[in-house]
C-alpha cells in the first residue's frame, strides 16, 4: 500500500511516499501531484520509506520531473534512495540517463533530479 503526506515548506512542496510504488496505488498520488504543480517552483519528494517500486513508480518520478523542468521548476530526491528504486533505475537504464544526477553522500545513495540537465 501507497502512503504520501505533503507539506509546504520554504517554497516548496515536500511530498513524503511510504510503502510500495506500483501501479494500482499510484493513481491518487499522481492526482495530488497534478494539483501542486500549480503555484510552486519546488516539489521535494523524500522516499526514504518506500518499500517496493515497479516500472510504473519510476515513470511517475520520471514524468513528474520532465513536466516540471519544462514549467521551468525543480524537483529533488532527498532522503537515502531505496534499493528497490536503484534496483529499478539499473534494469531500465536510468541510473545512466543523462537526465539524472546520481550521488553518494556517505553509504547511503541518493537520487537528485533537477533543471542541470
């Protein structure tokens, strides 16, 4: 099950995701992402607590990051990046994509997407 809580801070929307990201728990998050791309620069995604991600998962970080950086907004990864979401990003491609900044901070691996592209 998908669990997301949002939270306006600095300018930005903070979305926090919990559980698994597949396809049929997606829809009302990607509901809510459409209504806050409306007014903010900034969407912060943490992840940290995600459990499970499919390909569907990626493409929704994916697809929210190209519609934002064609608005002329950032979004950001923050938080230790789960495996399965690594795991996921290797099998498709894009831990290589062009489009993504991967970094290490330490052990823990983390996910920035943003307009450097």
């Amino acid at each position: 099950m998908l669990n997301f809580s949002v939270k306006k801070k600095k300018g930005a929307h903070n979305v926090h995701i919990r559980g698994s990201m597949y396809l049929q728990h997606l829809p009302a998050l990607l509901k809510r992402l459409r209504k806050l791309c409306d007014g903010i620069n900034n969407i912060v995604f943490n992840i940290s607590d995600v459990t499970e991600v499919d390909l569907s998962g990626l493409q929704l970080l994916s697809s929210a990051q190209r519609t934002l950086r064609e608005q002329g907004k950032t979004m950001i990864i923050e938080g230790k990046c789960p495996e399965a979401l690594i795991n996921v990003m290797e099998s498709t491609g894009y831990i290589n994509s062009p489009i993504y900044n991967i970094q290490s901070k330490g052990d823990n691996e983390h996910a920035k997407k943003n307009n450097d592209s």
